[in-house]
C-alpha cells in the first residue's frame, strides 16, 4: 500500500498531469509558439505610475481592502529572487492567498477528479500518466511547450503559483481558488484543437523561447505576453474567449464582490490575465475599480 501511495504521490506531483493542469500559461504558449522569440519585440505596456522592477504586481483598493493582483509564471527555473521586495511585502500583508483553483493534494482525490472529467484510466507502473486514448489536446499543446521549458531548468515545483501556495501554507495563510479544479478540467475538454503552426518551433527554438519569456516576467516586461495573447486572439478566437475574456470577466465580478469586505487579499494568475485589453483591471474599470501597478 506504501509503495502504491508513493507512486501516486510521484506520478501526480512531478509528472505531466500536475504539469498540464498547472500550466494554462503553457497552453497559451504552445498555440503562439510558432512567433519565433526573436520576433517578439512590441513595445512595453505603459504603467499608471513608475514601479518597482520585477513581476508585476497590481493593488486596487478603498479605505478598508486591499487587493494585490500578481501575474504568475507558472513554470520557472529555482531561482526565486522573484520573491522579494515588494511582492513578499505585499504577500505578508496579505491575511488570505486566492490562486486561480486548487489541484487536489491527496493523490487519490486527484486521480477521482481526473477519472470523472477526462476518462483517464488508472496508469501502470512505468506507464505515463495520461496512457489508455488520445490525449486531449491542450494536453498534448501544453505538455510540449512544459518539456521545452524543462529542457532550460523550468519546472511548475518552482512555478510561482506552487512557491506563494507553500509559502501560505507554512505561515498558516489561507489559501483558495477563483475557480473549482473541475471547472478547469471541463473547461479545458472544450478547448479547440491547436493550429497546425504551433508546433513549429518544437525542440530548441521552443525552449530559446520558454527562457525569453521566463526573463521577460522576471523583469516584469509584459509585452511579449501581450503578443502572444494577440496570437491567440487572432488565430483561436474561441480559445481565447474560453480561457481570457469570459475568466477574466468572472474574476473581476469576484474582486468587485470582495472589495465590500475589508482586508487584504493577495490574488495570484497567470499573467495573461492582467494585460490587454481584456485583462482582469479592464474588467475592474468598467465595474468602476481602478489599479495601479507597483511592481
């Protein structure tokens, strides 16, 4: 029984299910990755006020809450100077953590929820996880552009969501999610195949350009996720709707809804969310809720 529960625990925290479910950034990724990273040079998005340099980080507030709102990468290399300044202020004022859902812990709560949603049969030892069918296809897109980003020292155990999740949970924070895991998961069967041209920078150049983007959110420069979002709108508009403009819009409703309690909240996603057009603070502003960035 040991050896059964420490083969779930392995296979569900360091191998690709917890990788694809925890790398929606990297769904992204895969469908734009055809833009080789030596194209993607639009100019910076301008910011209310001079920030702090590092990710970004945005607070919207009144007299009595606060609302910090992190854009995370949720796969990074073991360096986590990320985690200073500003962003650790910001996260130990903060009186609870809200990510964008909570992977189940218990490995066997986690097998359950995928066995409901995807019909993926219990693995063999030896055998990938996802083995028994076709893979659905942000599995397949995401799990391509996961193993280029492991090929420069990227792994989702170092992915900010899983550092500031830790770091809630060692300092007895609260910690909850926007949405249900089985929201996602069902949200995720809905996504449209990828185009044909997102794999065309498979092996070296995707891994050249996973480490450009990770360097680009260290620096807190959010114009190549600004373009690739731009990529997806223009050539999955489905996609996009699915996992940008109707999340981000949910989201702003939760963070209006909030901002009636007093407190502080520490809010972390992927930071595809927090730029363009469509991004949680644009949703925000039209409810009449305006965000500074400060870092």
């Amino acid at each position: 029984m040991q050896e059964r529960l420490d083969f779930w625990r392995d296979s569900f925290r360091r191998r690709n299910v917890r990788n694809v479910l925890h790398g929606l950034a990297a769904v992204a990724l895969s469908l734009a990755s055809a833009v080789p990273a030596s194209a993607i040079s639009v100019p910076a998005v301008p910011s209310a006020i001079q920030a702090e340099p590092g990710p970004a980080l945005w607070v919207v507030r009144d007299a009595d809450t606060t609302i910090y709102l992190f854009g995370t990468f949720h796969a990074l290399d073991p360096n986590s100077s990320w985690f200073s300044s500003n962003i650790r202020a910001a996260f130990n004022s903060s009186d609870e953590l809200v990510l964008e859902t909570l992977v189940p812990e218990d490995p066997f709560a986690l097998h359950a929820a995928l066995a409901r949603n995807t019909g993926m049969r219990e693995p063999k030892v030896g055998e990938p996880v996802y083995g028994g069918g076709p893979a659905p296809s942000f599995v397949a897109s995401a799990g391509q552009a996961m193993t280029a980003g492991r090929q420069v020292g990227m792994s989702v155990d170092n992915g900010a969501d899983f550092v500031l999740r830790r770091a809630a949970e060692a300092s007895g924070k609260p910690v909850e999610g926007l949405e249900s895991f089985e929201f996602q998961l069902n949200m995720f069967k809905t996504l449209p195949p990828s185009p044909p041209q997102a794999t065309a920078h498979a092996g070296d150049g995707l891994s050249g350009f996973m480490g450009g983007l990770q360097s680009a959110w260290k620096r807190g420069d959010s114009s190549n996720f600004l373009k690739l979002l731009g990529t997806m709108r223009a050539e999955s508009p489905q996609t996009y709707e699915t996992l940008f403009v109707s999340r981000n819009a949910n989201w702003a409703g939760w963070i209006a809804n909030r901002m009636a309690q007093p407190g502080t909240v520490f809010i972390a996603v992927g930071t595809g969310h927090l730029v363009g057009p469509d991004s949680v603070q644009q949703q925000l502003a039209a409810r009449g809720y305006s965000s500074a960035r400060v870092s």
